[in-house]
C-alpha cells in the first residue's frame, strides 16, 4: 500500500497507491478502516467524500491507507488512538432503510 513514485529529471512525483506488498495484509487493512468507519463518524466522512469521487472499492483501499499511516505514527510516538465522536450505527441503518423505502415507492 505504498504510493507508486514517478521520477524524473530530479523532480519526484507521488502517484496512486501500488499492489505491492501481502495482499492478505492490504485486505485486513481494509477491512478493519471499514470497521473503525463504522463507529467513528469523522472517519466515515472522510469515506463518503472519498467515495463520492471514486468507486467504493477503491475508496476503501485508501482508507486502508489511511489507517495504515496513522498506525504507524500511533506507534512511532507511542500514543493511543484519539477517536472522534461516536457513530450511532442504528440510526444511519434506519435512515439507509427508510431512504430506499421512500424509493421503491416513488411510481416509475
């Protein structure tokens, strides 16, 4: 989950993220950044804005990235994770549930 660099004539240029690495690795990493955006709702923002300009997979791996990065400083300085406000899955889930009840009953 690197960022894949271009150079050239002394100039660095940071491009998109790489399939190097553990593939288990990366889909773990994924996995868990879509759990933690699950219960912290600063992250899940950061997500939907993510996803409004990309495909949900894709946003998912830069999460993964995301939290890959701030693992890394958690342990390189030695402190806890700062959660944001909590997220009240129920009732996202409702308002998701209503939402496309609302749809299926709009006539065609």
């Amino acid at each position: 989950m690197t960022a894949d660099l271009k150079e050239s004539a002394g100039r660095t240029q940071s491009g998109n993220i790489t399939k190097a690495g553990s593939a288990t690795l990366r889909w773990a990493l994924c996995q868990a950044a879509v759990t933690l955006c699950q219960s912290d709702a600063k992250q899940e923002a950061t997500r939907q804005r993510f996803i409004v300009r990309m495909p949900r997979a894709k946003a998912n791996v830069v999460m993964g990235r995301r939290l890959l990065c701030t693992l890394y400083a958690m342990i390189r300085d030695g402190k806890p994770y700062q959660c944001g406000e909590r997220r009240d899955r129920a009732k996202a889930a409702n308002k998701a549930k209503a939402k496309r009840r609302a749809r299926a009953l709009q006539p065609a």
